[in-house]
C-alpha cells in the first residue's frame, strides 16, 4: 500500500482553556479533522461540525486512544488527537510516538504533525508576571509511569542548581503521600522561605492562586487541576497594592544590571 | 494622581515566527495599543496602523526600553511591549519587572498584562515529534547577566538529573568560546551518544534542523537565532523512510507501559 493512500494524524495543544490562546494553526488542523480524539473534557472543548466524530476516553489509556488515532489515520481518515496545553510537554505526543516505535511498520506512511499550544505552566507564569523568567525545569510529579526515586533525584538536582520549577500533576487521589514529600523535600533543599504559586484551573472563569512560601505551604493546595511553580532563591514579590503581588525571576544572577532592581 | 488616569503595558508573545501561532489574545492586545516596543526586529513583525507608533530599539537595552514602556503608559497611553516566543521565557517580562522594581512609585497605577507566545523550544520540539515529552531544563547560555560558573553548575545538574534540556542564546559573536564548552560539560557528563538536535529559524521559511549526538556535534552549529535541545538518556529516533526521523522522550522511565516501546 503506498502512503499516499494514508491519512493523518495532528496532534494539537488546545492551550489552557481560554478560546483567546487557541492559535489559528491549532484551529486549522482541527477544521481540516474528521475524527477528534482525545480525554472527555478536552475533546468536549472542541465545537463539532456535522461530518466531524468525537471519540472521548478516560485519561488512563493514552496507549490506546495513541493506536486508535493511528490505526484511523491508517485507514485513510484526518484525526485530530487534542490535548489540553501543548501536546509535547507531559501530553499526548509522547504516547503517539511510543505507540509508533512500537509497531512501526502498522502506521508506515501515516504522516503525523504536532501543533504547539500555550502551555499551563507558561500561562500561569504570564498571569503572575515572570516566575519562570530565568533557567527552569518543568517536572511531572506523577510516578505512574517512573519510579519515584527518579523524582526525588530529579527535584534535589533542580534545587541545587537553583532552577525555578514548574510541576504538572502535583496530586492525585491514587498518589497521596508524593506531592508532601515533594514539598518536604524541597524545604529541606531550598529553605522555607522560597516562593511557592499553587495556580488552579488557570485562564478559566474559576482560575486561582495561592502565593505563599515553601515554608507555608500545605500539601493539600494542589490536585489534579494545578500547577505549581516553585521560584529559584531569585524570585521575588513587587506589591502592587489590592492586586495580586506580582511574581517574578529576574534575567540576572549575581549583580542586578543598571536600571534593574 | 489616580491609577484610573494611567494607561497600561501589554507585554507581548508574538510566537516563535509564523502567524500561525500567533493568539488571538496577542492579536487583541495589539490591535488595542497606541505604542508598539520592543527589539527592531521584533517590531518589524507588527502590521501598523497610521493611528499607532513604533518605538523600535537594540537588543542590549531592554531595562531602557522597560522603563520607556512604563513612562509612556504612566503619561495614559495603551503600549504593547513585543517579544519573540514568549515574553516570560528569556525575554521582555522579567526586564520590565526588574525596572518596575526598582521604582514601584514612579509607576504606581499602570496596569501590566503578560500575555503567553508559543516559546521557541516548544515550537522546535512539535516540529522535531516530542523531545521535550518528559521532564527537562531550559537554560539562557548567555553569561551577560550571571556568572559563567552558574551556567556550568545548571548543566551538570541538569545532566546528573537526566532531564533533557533545551538552550536559548547558546552562541554569539561577543561569547565566543561558551557554547564550546558546554559541549564539553554535556561530553563529560552525558557522554557521547545523547542526541542533540540544533534548531534554527523554527517555523520560518529558512527553517533548518540538524539532528547529531554530543559526539559528533560541533560549536559552530549554534548561533543566536538557534534553540538547541538536548535529550536525556531515553531520548530518541523514530526513523521515517526520506523524512526526517521523528525525536522525542518517551513519558516512561525504569519500564514502558504495554503497548508502547
């Protein structure tokens, strides 16, 4: 069979929530979709034209919706596969490719394209003012799928090179001890008086944060919803009267330019 | 005064290039501004309408162009403030913090929006499959404004990790031998068969990638309109027939998950 008889796959980062961060490129591919695939909620985002079919799953088997979009997209068909933020960091473009590297020769010839979308902790960061304005690490807390000893590895590391930290699924009902033990960890690492941004359901009409310090933070700030961002020794609070204070890492280290603070 | 006489500065992600990845937010927020700052090149990229202004500038003076943005938007004007990719990543947000830092009163009541781009390293990672799909770093190589010994300390934690990492300002005239040793670090650290993949002008039309392992890579394939990624330890290549291989990290570390490679 010659590929050009395949369809497609596109894999797309729908950003945060808000319609506002969709890029016109992330709605061209899902305008060019006839099968949009995805997690419930996310697939649910999606507006569906008539000759469009919603193929919704459970967040637990990205294995399978992985090969399912592939076999689709096989068969001839133009699927989207949509992911919450972008695609490539803690989403859906992983799993598509271990499914392909898997079974390379099923999926020969299905072209696959992945479109980037804002993701959350780069829209939490912009709605705070510039936590993640230096060197930063992002870090999945979930140890689903890696041992936990390479998370508690990965978060010294982090903190002894002094990186800002962005974390996606803090926590979990089927993972309730890890994300105290993240911050116990961190405490004993960085200080207590290190900032700490709990950001929930960011861009959405029911978005919230909780600045607070490393020292003051309780485990039970964070689920499923959040990310958390956890500055360097740098960051720093600018109040700004009855706003939010303003969260931010500044571009040096060491000695402020002229000018800066 | 009051704070309601002020204007605001709208700080501004333009994404990494085409207009495809431009949000509509950035779009709005441009469209409602009075004043357009930022770095000549930047500037250039914004359509302008006769009743708006362009203040183009250098990039080695962001706190002058900061404190310019401040100024104008406390005199009441509406001033979009525009970097490349996103302005919290190694770009505008945190200058302009920094010069309100130093002078909260001078700007007291101006209003400042952060509104998210798509960042270079995300848009290289969707063009290149998933590089940065598990935990990773991003590191500004640039010495300008922290010392030499901070960078090397984040690499080597950064490597003892095994995050993949992704560089912005790996190279340039005034940092000649940097980026050099950098390689140097990763070699010793990472050893030789970690991937590399340099990306320049991703998105553009002179987009150009090379894929290679710390090995094999050499200093002068980086310069300043180039991000540069480099993977952990299961960071790998999907090989796809004439195109190009397909690099990405798998979500898993210790076992994959049935289904997947």
């Amino acid at each position: 069979m010659s590929g050009r008889e395949k369809g497609h796959v596109s894999i797309i980062g729908l950003g945060p929530g808000a319609e506002g961060a969709v890029t016109p490129d992330a709605q061209a591919a899902l305008s060019a979709a006839q099968d949009i695939i995805g997690y419930g909620p996310y697939v649910a985002r999606v507006p569906l034209r008539p000759d469009q079919e919603r193929h919704a799953s459970d967040n637990r088997v990205e294995i399978e919706r992985a090969r399912h979009a592939l076999d689709l997209a096989a068969a001839g068909r133009r699927v989207a596969v949509v992911s919450s933020g972008d695609p490539g960091v803690f989403a859906m473009a992983a799993a598509i490719f271990e499914a392909l590297e898997a079974d390379p020769a099923r999926w020969e010839g299905v072209a696959i394209t992945v479109i980037p979308g804002i993701t959350a902790m780069l829209a939490a960061a912009a709605r705070l003012g510039a936590p993640l304005g230096h060197d930063f690490c992002a870090i999945n807390l979930s140890d689903n799928l890696k041992p936990w000893e390479l998370v508690e590895k990965r978060l010294r590391h982090a903190a002894r090179g002094d990186f800002a930290m962005a974390f996606y699924n803090p926590s979990s009902r089927s993972r309730p001890w890890q994300f105290a033990r993240t911050l116990e960890i961190l405490r004993e690492e960085c200080g207590p008086d290190t900032i700490i941004v709990f950001a929930r359901n960011v861009t959405r009409d029911d978005e919230r944060f909780a600045i607070t310090t490393l020292g003051q933070a309780r485990p039970e700030q964070a689920d499923m919803r959040s990310v958390v961002i956890v500055g360097s020794s740098l960051t720093r609070l600018i109040e700004r009267g009855a706003d939010r204070p303003i969260v931010y890492t500044p571009r040096w280290a060491g000695m402020p330019p002229e000018g800066a603070a």
